[in-house]
C-alpha cells in the first residue's frame, strides 16, 4: 500500500513539473517582443533627430550634353573640362590663341613672359643687370659671381623679387659714389638678411678694384652686415679695396650715373639726399644676355 501510494506521488509531482514546463515560452515570446519594439522605436527615433537618409543628387541632373562630342561628354561626366571656357575656369573667355607655348603656361601658372623670362638665370655665363632710373635711363652692369658667389646671388635674388622696383638712391656724393637700395630711403634699412662679406679685410679674396663704375655692396662696421644698399663708384676710389665687397662693373650707361651725380644737391657732407629728391630706381631686371 505504501508502494502505492508512493507512485502515485511521484506521478503527480511529474505531472506538475511537465505542467510548469510550458510557462517559460510565453515568457521568451514577450521578450522578443518588447526587443523588436526597442529596436522599431531607436529608429524612429533616428528618423526623428537625423531626418531620412538623402537620396542620392545627380550632379548632371537638368545639364543640356545633347550638344558635346562623346570625348567632351566623357571628360564633363568625369569632372574634367577640355577647354578653357568653364564657369569656374580663371581663364573662362581669355584668348589664348596667339600664344606662344611658353607664353601660354607662363600665364596658366600666373605669371608673365618676362617675370617667367627673368627668374631662368644661367650661373655659368654671364649675368647682367639692367637698372632703370626715372627721368634718366638704364644702367647695365655685369655681375662677377667668380669674385663675389655670394654677393650676386643675393642682388640677383632681390632683383628678381622686384625688391628695389620703387627704391631711390638716398645718398649721393659727386666724384665718390652713389648709394641706394635702401626701403627706408635713409640708410638704415635693408632686406631683413645679412651676407657675408666678401672682401680680403674679412677673410675672403675678391680682386675686384674700386675703380670708376664698379658696383659694390654699402655696409655698417660689422664686415657681414651687407643686405640690399649698394653703390656705384663715380670716379676710383681704390681706397675702399679690401674693405668693401664689390660684385661688377658698369657696361653701358655710365652717363646716366655721371648725369645723377652732377644733378644731386645733398644736404651735408655725407651726401644726403631729400627724400623728394632722391631718383627713383624704376626696376632692376636681371639676365643672361
């Protein structure tokens, strides 16, 4: 009888775990549920804030191609244009036509002819210096880098910047010099970089002599203090050999200098000249030939 009855609790107490078996799937269905309702909300709420992803933009859309050439129409789909004419082309409605080729990439690339002429110097042969004075006329010096390495580069170099486009000759003495250069037109300003001087006082050899029309670098008591201030000697002055780096001499125009020097009314001593008087270099152009 206790047998019995024994089986017969054991019967019931697996019905009830088989019973109880099933509530766990409810359970599982609701949770799925409220994930899938997370995941629907989070983007509505994307949508909300962020707005709908952007449909794609043709950027060719409303454009008329019906009269390109199939290569204009390929390289206006790939973003290139095969002429000058394009909206957003500098040289949109430029003529190009009667330009050279070297003219043509010189103004592509914003220069000009002569800037673009002007800035290939030769070290090797000889270079000149065309300095134009108003209301006088054009210098020319030849330039010796063999005496003066240093001294050319750095004129040339300023030169070809357009550095003493607008610079007068402040200091001015008849049968010595005239001096110039100077962006403060008193003697006292340079270019904002010193050189070394070339000179046998300093350590260097330059056999270049101070004589009538040798151009020579200005300087203060520091032997390395040469910037932009240069003079023209207007009769020898061989007196300033080994002291001064001179870089060159006078090949034509030494009148205009003679014309400067007997026109110039300093105002002391030292050769100081009013500033509405001082004559105004107009350019400094430097070439090969």
């Amino acid at each position: 009888m206790a047998k019995k009855r024994k089986k017969v609790v054991n019967q019931v107490s697996a019905k009830s775990q088989q019973a109880a078996a099933p509530s766990k799937r409810p359970l599982i269905i609701i949770l799925c549920i409220a994930i899938f309702a997370l995941l629907l909300a989070g983007t509505v709420a994307a949508t909300l804030i962020f707005g709908p992803e952007p449909e794609p933009v043709d950027p060719h859309a409303g454009h008329d191609h019906s009269n390109m050439t199939e290569e204009e129409l390929e390289a206006h789909l790939n973003g290139e244009d095969t002429t000058f004419t394009s909206e957003t082309d500098e040289h949109a409605g430029h003529d190009h036509s009667n330009m050279t080729e070297e003219e043509l990439e010189a103004h592509l690339n914003g220069e000009d002819a002569s800037s673009a002429e002007q800035n290939i110097i030769d070290p090797s042969e000889p270079i000149y210096a065309d300095i134009t004075v108003a209301n006088y006329g054009t210098i020319t010096v030849e330039l010796n880098r063999d005496e003066a390495p240093i001294t050319v580069d750095n004129f040339v170099q300023l030169a070809g910047n357009g550095f003493y486009d607008g610079l007068t000759f402040h200091r001015i003495m008849e049968g010595f010099m005239m001096q110039g250069g100077d962006p403060l037109g008193n003697g006292t300003g340079g270019s904002g970089i010193n050189v070394t001087g070339e000179f046998s006082a300093n350590g260097v050899d330059n056999q270049i002599s101070h004589t009538r029309g040798t151009i020579s670098m200005a300087r203060s008591s520091d032997p390395d203090s040469a910037s932009s201030q240069f003079f023209i000697v207007h009769e020898d002055s061989t007196f300033l050999d080994g002291q001064y780096a001179g870089f060159g001499y006078v090949t034509e125009g030494m009148e205009y200098v003679d014309a400067i020097c007997a026109d110039a009314q300093p105002t002391d001593n030292n050769g100081t000249i009013p500033a509405d008087q001082q004559p105004v270099i107009e350019s400094i152009v430097i070439r090969n030939s």
